[in-house]
C-alpha cells in the first residue's frame, strides 16, 4: 500500500485498521482481509475480493476463504456495498474498528502506566 500520500491522521486510522483486524481476526488468513481491503478501497473506492483468485495465492480452498471473508464481515471489518458490473461483491473497511481498538489500546497502555 503506498502510503505517501497520506495525511498523518489517515495514516493512522488506517494502520490502526489493521492492526486490529491483525489482533480479531485470528483465522489463517483472517488477518490479511482487512489489508486487502484497504488498499483496493483507496485506489478504487471499493474492493473486490476474488476467493479463487486469494485461496491459489494464500494455498488454500475457495471455501476456506470465503469463510475468511465471511468472518470479516461477521466481526464488523468490512461491509458489501453492492455488486459490481460482473455481479461481485464489492467491499469497504469499517475504519472505525481501528479507532475502537486505538481506544482499547490506549486504555490499557494507561492503565499499565499507572501500575
């Protein structure tokens, strides 16, 4: 993802996203989805996840990874928004599970510090 263009503030909602679809997402390959999402939203304003396309680069079976990305959509990291013109879905990031998990984050931080 090229991040170069991006404001300080997006900068770090975005790697907040993912570091807590990193953190929630602990199937497999549950922790790539939110990645993938971002970074085709940001070029095209949606993303298509393609399961046969993903589960022959990530080594495993497309019905493996649409419960990948079922489980994504489940835990609120991403959402459809429609379909395109070849009647795929596309998707979008729910960002604010980043600022959730920032918030959580700090929490315990201060409450480590204050220990």
């Amino acid at each position: 993802m090229d991040y170069r263009n991006l404001c300080d503030n997006d900068y770090e909602r975005l790697s907040d996203y993912i570091a807590a679809g990193a953190y929630s997402l602990r199937s497999r390959h549950g922790f790539r989805i939110p990645a993938l999402v971002v970074d085709q939203w940001r070029q095209q304003g949606y993303a298509v996840l393609r399961t046969n396309t993903l589960a022959q680069r990530f080594g495993v079976g497309r019905r493996t990874m649409w419960n990948t990305i079922r489980g994504a959509i489940e835990a609120g990291f991403i959402k459809e928004i429609g379909r395109n013109e070849d009647g795929r879905p596309m998707y979008v990031p729910v960002v604010e599970r980043g600022d959730e998990w920032r918030a959580q984050y700090n929490a315990r931080m201060a409450a480590h510090e204050a220990a």
